[in-house]
C-alpha cells in the first residue's frame, strides 16, 4: 500500500513558474513508477508526465513538453513537477500517481496506475 500526498499547488500568474512536490508513504517508493495527472473544471483527467522508477525515462504529454520537468528524488519519497511559463490552461487540480509495473505504451492512461494522491489545486491567471 502506498499514501501520496501532493503539496506546492497556488495561484500564478501567467508565464509564471510553480512547483508541486508528491510525497510517499511506506519503503518501497523507489520501485514505483510515478505519474502526473491534472482534471480541470467538466474535463476528464489527462496525463501530464510520468517518470520511471530509475528516474528515467520521462515522458511527457505535447500540451507540456519544453515547459514541466518531472524529476524525484528516492531518498525523500518525493516526485517533483517543476512548471514553468504557465499557461492559463494549465489551471487544475493537479494528482500524482504510482504503478509498479507499467509498459510505455500505458503510460498515459489513467487507469493503469493503482495508487492516487487527492490533489493539488493549480490557478494560472491571465
């Protein structure tokens, strides 16, 4: 069983930068493989980036490839997502996600991942 609980989330304003952190519970984050998701207001929720349990490889969705940075860090339990030049739609909340088996071409689907922080609210105003 793994706890995720995110934190970071605020409000921004456009082209601005934000980073929003994940931390896990239990021993064995390191063989965990760990996602972004984010859900905006009547929208489904979508990938944003997923990093394996090495760290590498990353994979990130086009709407923020060049912009979001996953990275962790396996001695804190935490995985990072740095966003920077925000977007007015990248306003959601944002969850993370773990799976320990998890092939590249499931990657951005959320129903492959087992575990669910609540989520972290992200406002970029325009």
């Amino acid at each position: 069983q793994v706890q995720l609980v995110e934190s970071g989330g605020g409000l921004v304003q456009a082209g601005g930068s934000l980073r929003v952190s994940c931390t896990a519970s239990g021993r064995t984050f390191s063989t965990y493989n760990m996602g972004w998701f984010r859900q905006a207001p009547g929208k489904e929720r979508e990938f944003v980036a997923t990093c394996a349990w090495t760290g590498y490889p990353t994979y990130y969705s086009d709407s923020v490839k060049g912009r979001f940075t996953i990275s962790r860090d396996n001695a804190k339990n935490t995985v990072y997502l740095q966003m920077n030049s925000l977007k007015p739609e990248d306003t959601a909340v944002y969850y993370c996600a773990a799976v320990r088996r998890l092939s590249e071409d499931m990657v951005r689907v959320p129903n492959r991942y087992d575990y669910w922080g609540q989520g972290t609210q992200v406002t970029v105003s325009s």
